[in-house]
C-alpha cells in the first residue's frame, strides 16, 4: 500500500484487464469470478503465485484468501 490510499497499487494488474478485454467477453469465462465482481484492490485480479492461503498478484500484493 501506499499513501493515504488504503488499496493496493494494482497497475500491472489494470494493464493485464485491460488486454484481457480486448481478447475475453467479460475478461473472464465467469462472471461469478469477474474482477468486476469485487473492489479494485481488494481481491486479486491476475494470481502470480500462491502458498497455502496466501497468494500474490501480478503487482506483488500479498493477499490471505479465506
């Protein structure tokens, strides 16, 4: 996080859904689990990697997912 903002920087994540949309109806083959579903920032938009419940995005933002 930085700043004030209490969100993630997520701007390799934005770029990637940005392509996705051009390529994807939707950016996504559910909408279940559309990244137009959540926040920006709050749920990851593209997995990079994951270890147990922890996994990170494209950004390198750590989220503990439940």
């Amino acid at each position: 996080m930085h700043g004030e903002n209490r969100y993630p920087v997520i701007e390799q994540s934005n770029q990637w859904y940005a392509r996705a949309l051009g390529l994807i109806p939707s950016a996504t083959q559910t909408l279940a689990k559309s990244p137009t579903q959540f926040v920006n920032g709050v749920a990851p938009k593209y997995l990079q990697r994951g270890q147990g419940c922890h996994a990170w995005d494209v950004d390198g933002n750590e989220y503990i997912l439940t």
